[in-house]
C-alpha cells in the first residue's frame, strides 16, 4: 500500500503466541475456547491435523495486534468474536470488526488495515496497522 498525504496510521500492534499454549487451551475445554474466540467463518477454514493449531494460533495473535492497534486491552468487555480474520481469494488476510470494536475503529477514523500473519510449529506472530485515509 503506498501512503498518501491523506493516509495516517492510527495504530500499531504486534503479538507473538506460543502454538503450545493454544493446543492446550483447545485440550482443555474442547471446542469451549474455539467458540469464544473464533468466527464460524474462522473455524470452518480448512486446516488439518497440527496445522490446525498454527491456525488458531495465527488467528490469535492477529486478534491481539488488533486490540494493540486500536489501544485498548481485553478488559475493556471485548469480545473475540467481534474481530473475525478473513482471508482474500489471493490468500492475503483481512479485517472485519463487529460490535464493540467497530465501534471504536470507527471513532479513531480506521479505514482500513494492513495485517501480517506468520506461524510455525511453535510460535504464531501477527502484526496489525489501523489505516485512516
């Protein structure tokens, strides 16, 4: 994306998730923690066997680089459902805020979003940009 001189970056969030900590929290409750924190959109995306994991995992820490980039935390009665990671025909992923965290993006002027997703067997790291044009 080039920046125009009407483009401004809002905010900024990166986070970094250990696959570990997400295979235990799947473990645990069963399917409890996928459906409070992901989209039904989220959850049906085909990714099998351990790449499942890295998945979520990705999908998390995306989830977190949002909040980061928006400045608020999980205190603030957020839901993880009102962030869903979408994914471009062309692979790229995407934002798309519900709720609470519409709301919010809405007030700072966000516009639009650039996110990063990378993940391996042990980490899953996510890098989110709030756009305003």
């Amino acid at each position: 994306m080039s920046e125009s001189a009407d483009t401004k970056v809002v905010g900024h969030g990166i986070d970094i998730v250990e696959t570990s900590r997400i295979q235990e929290l799947v473990e645990q409750s069963g399917k409890q923690f996928e459906m409070e924190c992901f989209t039904a959109t989220e959850r049906s995306t085909p990714a099998l066997g351990a790449k499942r994991i890295e998945y979520l995992a990705g999908r998390f820490a995306a989830k977190e680089a949002i909040l980061k980039a928006l400045g608020i935390g999980r205190k603030q009665d957020i839901s993880w459902l009102d962030i869903e990671i979408q994914r471009l025909k062309s692979g790229e992923p995407s934002v798309a805020l519900h709720g609470k965290c519409q709301d919010i993006a809405e007030k700072l002027g966000v516009t639009n979003w650039l996110l990063s997703i990378s993940h391996t067997s042990s980490y899953a790291a996510a890098s989110a940009i709030a756009i305003m044009h």
